[in-house]
C-alpha cells in the first residue's frame, strides 16, 4: 500500500520575464530606420490545481523543486518574445499552502477543481521601440525582464469529512467506521492500528455525507504527543465529531477520564472541543459497559450520548438518524482565510550615502532592481514601491536622516522621498 502522507515541504519559483531588445531597422537604402526592439515575453505563472484523484501528498517527497518556464528575450523587427508556459502543480482537495518564511496560509484548495495562481511570471521588460519620442529619435537602451524569486512553502493535507471519529487508540473508531460505511480499514486490537484517516460514505434515510475516522489521539496529543498535531490536523474541518469511547474500560481505563483527557487535547489544539459533537459509547456488549454508560452521561451533560457496539453491529440507527437530521442544519465545511504572497524580493548588500544634500542609493542589487522597472508604467511602479518598503530601503533612508521632500538618487535617477 502506498504511504500517506500529509505534509510537504516544497521550493516554487515562477518564470523570468523575458529581456527587452535593443535593435534598429535596417534596409538596404534606408537610413536611420528607426528602434525595432520588442518586449521580452511574461514568465510563466505558477497554479495550484485542487485534484480529486489525488489523496496524499506523496508524489511531493520525491518532487520538491517547481520551476516555471522563463519567457523569451525580445527581437528585431517588433518581435515579442514568446510568454513561459504556466506550471500547474496538482495537489489533493483540502490541501493548504504555508509561506514557510512568514507561516501565512497563502492557499485552500478545499473546493475540488479549484484553481489558484499562487506565483506570477515576472513581466517582460521592454524593447527600445517603447522609448520613442518626439525628443528621443534613437533609444539605445532596453529594459531587462522581472526576475521572480524562489520560493518555500510547505504543503498540508487536512481531510475533508462531514463527521469526525475520534478517540482514545483502540476504542473502535475503524470498526464503526466499517459498521456504517463500505470503508475497509485496517482493525487489529492493538493500539495505533490506524495511522492514517480512513474516510467512507454514510448513506442513511436519504441522506449521505462523509465520516473520516481519525487516527488515535493520547494525553498531551495537542503538544505533539505522539502523532498528535499529525492527527487532529485532519479534525479541523469536520463539522461534527464523534467521541468515541470505550464504555466498558476494557483496558483497565476509566471511560469518563478518557472522555475528559480528549476533549482537553481538543481545546489545546484550537477550541475543536466547540465543535458539534456527540458520543458513541462503545463496546456495550462487553461486562462493566451498563455500570459506566451513566457515569458518561453525567460527564457529557448536554452533548448526547449513544450507546453502541461496533462488534454486534447494534445502537447505530439511533446515532445515523441523529447525525441525518443535524448535518443539513449545520456550518459549511471550514474554508481557511487566505493571504496573498507578497511576491517583492528582498534587497540586500546596499548602501546609503550623501552626496551633498542627496541621498545616494548604490550596490549591485540596487541597479539590478532600477534595470528591472519601467518607470513608465504604472504596476511595474507599484511593484518598485512594495520592493523598496518590503526590502527595508525606505527605514533605512529615513535613520539614515531622509526626511519628506528629499531627494534620492539611485543609478542614474532621481526622485523625491515620500513617506
């Protein structure tokens, strides 16, 4: 059987836009014919495609590295270059993207099909046809394409189920989950039997909905005991839970301090002890579990209780028509709120200087970030601005003493400082 798995650190970069061309028509008898450069093509994007034949993160442990195609350099004669195709990179429904820098979930691909441009291909720089004027007949200059950046994030697979089946290791969450669906998971009696979630189809009276059966859960589970923060991943978009619990104790545990020490974890891990929730006191066929099932019932107050047996197949009408009748009423699957990458690089090995009453910008990647913008154009401006601020350039002229209404020269560029 293939291993699941269901978190993936990945490198992603969307493709280089293409360089301008610097070039001018020439014709036999003709002079002085004029720039004919054109515009580097557009990088290619970077998209996330939300599969529903995928079901585990594993093709991501042996391909990590995802790089769009780079468009094309200008040509002569106005030719633009050919744009870099789009990488459409397919990952399973309910997967969400980390920035692994800033940890910002940048993506919820939980609606199946859905598409997402995570990365964009940096733009085309310009050809010298752009800088004709009236006052510039000539230009023998171009502008190189945006360079994008590389980029981590790290991929988690949360299940998408309706119903959750957690527990204690053992008390019979697999074998419900066979009861009820035509699941087939693995079931031995012994702890951490299933390591990964099972997920199944309720189909009950007309109504049908997804029930997953999360791996055990122990003490101390929410600060990464165990597998913990592995397994109640998987809880935190289900929109109803149900504890079970081994009523009987037939392991020598008590059933309502097993209760209490689940719904702890729970709570730590994120208020899910808030989530809808109902009881499934199993094992009722075993000697103790009638002594108990009132114990339990006291303990959960308002949250029902239904005893069940997963070994004789008994109780579980009751608990499907609970679950048929309160599902429709309930919250949508949760869907994550979304930041959107900040796609500015970062600037490093600079220097300020003055030169007078001027602010002087200068290093290497200072001129790579100057050859990269037209100035002319207002998104390749907006995109010089969030690079200068995300970079820290505009802190450190302003320590450096640069106040409002300064001016800044960067290469062979002046402007004036604005906070």
């Amino acid at each position: 059987m293939a291993s699941f798995v269901d978190r993936a650190p990945v490198k992603m970069k969307a493709g280089d836009g293409g360089n301008g061309s610097t070039s001018f028509h020439r014709e036999k008898y003709v002079q002085n014919g004029g720039p004919d450069g054109g515009d580097g093509g557009n990088g290619g994007d970077i998209i996330l495609l939300a599969d529903t034949n995928l079901h585990t993160l594993l093709d991501f442990r042996f391909h990590t590295r995802f790089f769009a195609e780079n468009g094309e350099a200008g040509s002569a004669r106005n030719c633009t270059g050919k744009s870099g195709s789009p990488l459409v990179v397919r990952v399973p429904v309910g997967t969400v993207v980390r920035d692994k820098e800033t940890g910002d979930l940048v993506a919820d691909m939980s609606t199946p099909g859905r598409e997402k441009v995570l990365l964009h291909g940096g733009r085309g720089g310009w050809g010298n046809t752009r800088f004709k004027s009236p006052t510039r007949q000539a230009p023998n200059f171009s502008k190189p394409g945006i360079k994008t950046q590389e980029r981590e994030f790290v991929l988690e697979l949360k299940t998408i189920a309706d119903v959750g089946l957690v527990g204690f290791p053992n008390v019979g969450k697999s074998t419900i989950l066979s009861v009820v669906t035509r699941a087939k998971p693995k079931i031995a009696d012994y702890h951490f039997t299933t390591l990964t979630p099972n997920l199944g189809i309720v189909s009950h009276k007309g109504e049908s909905f997804a029930m997953a059966d999360i791996p055990g859960l122990i003490e101390d589970a929410s600060q990464g005991a165990g597998l913990g923060f592995n397994f109640l991943r998987h809880v935190e978009r289900t929109r109803l839970l149900i504890h079970v619990v081994d009523v009987s104790g037939s392991e020598g545990r008590d059933p309502v301090e097993d209760y209490r020490i689940i719904n702890n974890e729970l709570a730590r891990y994120g208020g899910l002890d808030k989530r809808p929730m109902v009881v499934a006191a199993n094992k009722m066929d075993l000697p103790g579990a009638q002594k108990n099932l009132q114990s339990l019932r006291d303990a959960a107050g308002d949250i029902p209780v239904f005893p069940v047996s997963a070994a004789t197949r008994q109780g579980f009408d009751a608990l499907l028509d609970y679950l048929a009748a309160t599902l429709p009423a309930l919250p949508p699957t949760h869907v994550f709120e979304e930041v959107e990458v900040d796609e500015a690089p970062v600037v490093r090995g600079y220097e300020i200087t003055k030169d007078g009453e001027v602010y002087v910008l200068s290093g290497a990647s200072i001129d790579s970030l100057t050859g990269s913008v037209n100035f002319e154009d207002y998104e390749s401006l907006s995109w010089f601005h969030r690079t200068m601020r995300r970079s820290g350039i505009i802190d450190a002229l302003r320590e450096k003493g640069c106040q409002e209404g300064d001016t800044v020269r960067m290469g062979d560029m002046e402007f004036d400082f604005v906070e």
